[in-house]
C-alpha cells in the first residue's frame, strides 16, 4: 500500500518570508529553470528551486535547516530566467534573513534589524554611550571642543583612547566575536543530518577544509566569478570592501599595537595622530580609497537592479548606509582636523564612532555575519564530500 506523507505547513511562516523579502514566492510553479540555470548550484544537489518549494509550502524547519542558502551568492541570474518572475533569489535573501534573526541572542537585536523601524533603538545605544564618553570627558577638560597644549585637534582629548575607546571597542569586539562563534556552532548543528555521514577514503580534518576555503574561494572570490563575467562589477566592488577591512584592520592593529608595546618599548611606539606622510597613515588611507570604490560599485549595483528581478531588503541597505557612514566620516573628521574646525571635527568623529561601533557590535545579525556564516557552509559541505 502506498505510504502518505502528510505535509504541515506553517503559514505564519510563509507570511514571515514574505515580508522579509520574498514576496513573490507563490508565484513559483516549479519548473526549475532557477536550478539549471543557478551557476554555482551542484548537478547533484540542486537549489534554488527546493527553497522555493518548502518556501511556498511553509516547510520552516527544512529551510532553516539548509546549507544552500548559504552557498547562494545573490546573483540573480536565477531571477533573470524565471518565468514567472518569482524572484527566487530574493527568497533566499530572505530565508537567510530570517536564519540572522534567530540564530544569536539577544534576538531582540534581530528582530531590531530586521526593518527601518528598529533603527532609531540599533543607533540609540552607541549615542547615548558615546554622548556619555564626552560627557565625562568634556567635564574633566572643561570644554567640549578642548585643544591639545600645543593647540592641535587630538580627538583623544576626549575620547581616550587607554580609557575609553580601547576598553570598548575591545568589549564589543570580542562580546560580539563570542556570540558570532556561538551562531557559527548552532548553524553548522542545524545542517547535520540526522545519524552519521560515512566518508571513505582520504579524510581530510575540517580546519584543512577552512584553508582551502579561505585559499581558493574567499581570497579570490572565485565562486562571484562563476556567476558570470556580465557581473564582474559585482565581484570587483565585494574584493575591494574585503580588502579595503583587511588592510584597515591591519593597520589597527599596528596602531594599537605599537600604543600599548611602546609604552614597554618606546622604540616601536605610534603616535596618533600619525602625520600624513607617516607610512601606516599612507595604508590606512590606501585602505580608505578601496573601500569608496568598493562602496560605490556596491552601492551602483544596488540601485541599477531591475526590481522586476531583485530588489534591495533593508538588511542590504543598512549594511551599506553604515559602512557609508563609517567611510565618510573617517575620511572628515581628518579633513576637519587638517582644517582646524574643532567644533565640526570632534562632532563628526563623533558620528563616526557611533558607526563603527554598529558595525562591529552588530555584525553576528547583519549581513556582515554573512561572510563567516558563508565560509562556515563552504567549509561543512567540503567535510561532507560537497563541493
Ligand atoms: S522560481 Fe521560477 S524558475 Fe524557479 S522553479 Fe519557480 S517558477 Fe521555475
Ligand atoms: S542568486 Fe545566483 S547563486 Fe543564488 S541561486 Fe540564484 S543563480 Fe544561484
């Protein structure tokens, strides 16, 4: 006697995915043109078409649970093709967005991020412990916008850096490092199929499986060039945001680096502000250029999409307005302080640390967390014997 399956869908869940970016997913009739055409979608295992099915029917568990959501680069090559205009990758954007959600704790920071609604509260908290900072700090000096002894803008005239910008930004980085490793651990728990997977042969050790994964897809982003030379800008604007984080964070850590060793070891001590011909302030800059080209392309991309295909969610938009603004006002608050304006340089250094804070602090449920959730997808399916 043929066995039934009985199918329970959860349609609060249909309608979440929707409003998370997926409102076009009843659309779909199942033709799978989206999984012949994806061009990093594996012969063996197809997507997006499966997503689009346990979408449309509700199937929550299995789509939360699934490892190619997180192979998928949002291309649209799916969504130029479908005909129904279904907007396939869109749904996956925003099954993804909905995993960022519950994934880490506290998941009121999720749901926050998940509309224009809860930006006021996501800006609120780094404004008002900032606004603290030079609170205190104005009424040690005596004056919001004080001068160092020689007259120069030093911003760490109120934002010491021993006493309030490390202590914090070393609490948030590694507060926020902690709760992304703990969602990197619970997303990998949800893609183990129950039992156990026998490999045969050569096992490779899963930190082998990282290697090759930062080695010959992050470093080079192969797999945006897969998607297809028509989106080459696509895959130059992502490697010059990468690299444009690696060399800033390269020179962070020279900066602070030589701050707190220089104090045992003079010899190796950085003062800031560095001048502008000083060799780690020419690679900061460096990293600065990268990063307005890589933001422009980005940003390009973003407003040419044809909506008939793809549209931009606001967990696209915010990721980008705060890299923005972390840009921008880096780059004038040194253009204030060269100037002189103390009042305009303090107030924008201000906004810019407030930026930075959201950026990092944020990270494990914006679409930045997506790079380390990405790398440990491509890193799980190459344990598995996937590529
Ligand atoms: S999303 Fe479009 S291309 Fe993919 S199965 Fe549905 S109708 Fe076909
Ligand atoms: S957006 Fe691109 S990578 Fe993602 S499923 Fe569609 S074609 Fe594949």
């Amino acid at each position: 006697m043929a066995q039934c399956t009985q199918v329970k869908p959860d349609l609060d869940f249909v309608r979440e995915i929707q409003a998370a970016g997926g409102q076009s997913l009843k659309t779909c009739y199942q033709c799978a043109t989206c999984a012949v055409v994806c061009p990093i979608s594996p012969a063996n295992n197809p997507y997006p078409r499966k997503e689009m099915v346990w979408a449309s029917w509700g199937l929550k568990d299995k789509l939360m649970n699934d490892v190619d959501l997180w192979l998928c680069h949002n291309c649209g090559n799916c969504a130029e093709l479908c005909p129904r205009g279904a907007r396939p990758a869109d749904v996956m954007a925003a099954a993804r967005n909905m995993v960022y959600k519950d994934l880490t704790s506290p998941s009121i920071i999720g749901k926050w991020m998940s509309s224009i609604k809860g930006l006021p509260f996501l800006i609120a908290i780094p404004a008002l412990i900032w606004f603290f900072v030079w609170a205190v700090r104005s009424g040690i000096k005596g004056s919001w916008f004080p001068r160092a002894a020689d007259g120069r803008i030093v911003f760490g005239e109120i934002f010491y850096g021993d006493y309030t910008i490390d202590p914090i930004f070393i609490v948030t980085f590694f507060g926020a490092a902690y709760i992304l490793y703990r969602g990197t651990m619970k997303l990998l728990e949800r893609f183990r199929p129950e039992g156990t997977i026998l490999m045969l042969g050569n096992v490779k050790p899963w930190y082998m499986h990282l290697w090759d994964v930062l080695v010959q897809e992050i470093v080079t982003h192969k797999k945006f060039q897969d998607c297809g030379t028509d989106k080459a800008d696509r895959r130059l604007g992502h490697m010059a945001v990468f690299y444009s984080f690696a060399i800033l964070a390269v020179v962070t850590a020279i900066v602070a680096g030589g701050h707190w060793i220089g104090k045992v070891i003079p010899a190796v001590a950085v003062h800031t502000p560095m001048p502008l011909t000083f060799p780690v302030k020419i690679l900061a800059n460096i990293g600065a250029v990268a990063l307005f080209v890589g933001l422009t392309l980005m940003t390009m991309r973003r407003l040419k999409l044809d909506p008939k295909f793809q549209l931009s969610s606001f967990y696209d938009w915010y990721l980008l307005g705060v890299i923005w603004v972390v840009a921008v006002t880096g780059m004038l608050a040194q253009i204030f302080r060269l100037m002189d304006c103390v009042t305009w340089a303090f107030s924008v250094y201000y906004l810019h640390l407030v930026a930075v804070w959201m950026l990092f602090a944020y990270l494990p449920w914006s679409k930045l967390g997506h790079f380390v959730y990405r790398v440990a997808a491509l890193t799980y399916v190459r344990t598995i014997g996937r590529r």
